[in-house]
C-alpha cells in the first residue's frame, strides 16, 4: 500500500521512517539534498518538509536514516562531490526536521546505506561497502562501533554477504567474467529475544530485487560479535518481497514497530505506469511484517491508497 502523500506527485526512494514524540518523520533519497516528510500518523497524510540537509556542492543525497543521541538529532547519508563517489556524511540538529549542520565525511571510500542504533554496548553503525576480494564481489554489508556519533572505531565486521546469483547487481561488471552482485539497504531491530537484520540484494532496475534478512537469538549487546544467519530456503534464495503482480522494484526499506505490529516502509514502482510520476518511480509504500522466533513474513496490500 502506498504511503499517503495526497496529490502530491514525487517519488521516496530509499524511504527511513523515524519516530519522535508521536510524530513521525520520513527521510529519502534526493539529488540536491536529503529531503524529508512528516505525518501525525504513518497511514495519514505525509506533507513534504523540503530539504533538511546538504553539503556544499555535493549532489546525490542516497539513503538518509536518522538517529536522536541525548539532546541531538544525527543524520547519515551518502553524497557525491568531485573526486567522491557516495561517501557517508553525518550531521546534527536539534529538531528531526533540521537544518542538519556540522557536517563530517565518515570515510575516504564508497560507503553507503547507514542505518545506526543503540544498544547498552553504545552506538553501532550499520552500512554496506563494496569487497572485490571474494568469489561473489559486490557490495555487502557490514557494523561498525561508534566510538561517538561522529567517529567510527573503523573495525567493521562483515555480516551478510552475497550467496545467490539473484543477488547479482550486474553480470560481468568489468569485463572480465566476474559478475557484480549488491547486498544493501541493512536495517536492525530485536524482538522476543532475537536479533534481526533486513537488507535488499540485487539492483532495484531487476526482477529479482528484493527484501531478505538474517537473523540470530542472541541478546548480545555488542553488535560486531553477534552471529547472524542469513535466511535461505535450506540453502534457496528465499526472499521476504519481490516483484509480484501489482508492484515491482521492492526494496531497501526501514521497519517500525507501531501499536504493537511491526511494518516495513519501502519503496517501490506500479507496475501500470499510469502514476503521473516521471525519472525516479519509486514511491514510499507500507506493508504488515509478521515477526516469531527468528522468521519474518510479509503481508502486502494489492489496494493503491
């Protein structure tokens, strides 16, 4: 079901859903900075807000998330600039809305797709980056220690990796036989005792871009030492969302627990393209996740409100 942006026509690529003090707020991908929505409830209407954070002349603003540390608001997002392509930034506000300031690179190198959290252990960054040095190349993701929210321990531990050839971005990348493949998009959460981590793989043009997760009974609280299980179908690719009848190009999402159910807020294109949306079609939707016992399941709604 698509998110309620009344007659409003832009699209919410990458959309990270934030709650505080009973409003909510939506961050997305943008080209001249991070834009961002808010709502007095998620199946409301959502008014545009406008960009809430740039950086200089950089462009590109991919895959905000947001996280409140004390008294501050913390943005990271990936953005280019020249000689730059798709670092992770971070800035800080005193309202979710912004504007975000004090801007700071978090790397020197292709970095995106933040999600950060806190747990008793501290501040942990969630991220994907790319490793050419394994038999499925492409990007996965990793966490990382914040030793404060502008300074990674920079000892990231590789968590899920590429496994299926439906996660393949693009075959033979380079030219020399080795096909790329992207897993992206990570989002963590804990529930009943388990720990979860939800990712999209593949390119979001294909049709097998999708929504998975690994997962691990675990309460560890530091977040680098805990095993995850990427889920498979005894070994298949098995994934949570993937094109169906109605939508395709499901993915990178963020999950809210909202009046005791859990829901994925994603992105995605109608299949009939009669949406009146030009360029980027992907709009913010919204789905029910059914969560028990280290097994997520989604219930999609075929409805276009």
């Amino acid at each position: 079901m698509k998110l309620n942006f009344g007659t409003l026509k832009r699209s919410q690529p990458d959309p990270f859903i934030f709650e505080d003090g009973g409003k909510y707020y939506l961050y997305v991908t943008a080209g001249k900075g991070t834009e961002a929505y808010s709502a007095d409830d998620p199946f409301g209407e959502w008014k545009f807000e406008g960009v809430v954070f740039s950086v200089g002349t950089h462009h590109s603003y991919w895959a905000p998330s947001v996280i409140k540390v004390g008294d501050w608001y913390y943005i990271y997002v990936s953005c280019e600039d020249e000689g730059m392509f798709q670092y992770l930034h971070v800035g800080r506000a005193k309202t979710p809305l912004g504007p975000f300031e004090d801007p700071k690179c978090l790397f020197d190198k292709f970095s995106i797709d933040s999600h950060v959290v806190q747990t008793e252990a501290g501040l942990f960054l969630w991220y994907a980056e790319d490793n050419k040095n394994t038999d499925r190349i492409g990007t996965r993701v990793y966490v990382d220690r914040l030793l404060d929210p502008y300074t990674p321990a920079y000892q990231p531990r590789e968590v899920i990796v590429p496994t299926c050839d439906e996660e393949i971005f693009m075959r033979n990348r380079y030219g020399d036989g080795r096909d790329w493949h992207t897993i992206e998009g990570a989002f963590w959460f804990e529930e009943d005792g388990w720990q979860y981590v939800m990712y999209s793989g593949a390119c979001y043009e294909n049709d097998t871009y999708h929504i998975g997760y690994a997962a691990a009974k675990s309460d560890e609280a530091d977040l680098t030492k805990v095993d995850f299980v990427k889920h498979t179908a005894d070994g298949a690719f098995d994934p949570v969302m993937i094109k169906n009848e109605y939508e395709e190009g499901v993915g990178h999402h963020s999950v809210l627990k909202y009046k005791g159910d859990y829901y994925a807020i994603y992105h995605g294109r109608d299949i009939d393209t009669n949406d009146g949306l030009k360029g980027d079609r992907r709009t913010a939707r919204i789905c029910r996740l059914h969560v028990k016992d280290g097994v997520i399941t989604a219930e999609r709604y075929a409805d276009r409100v």
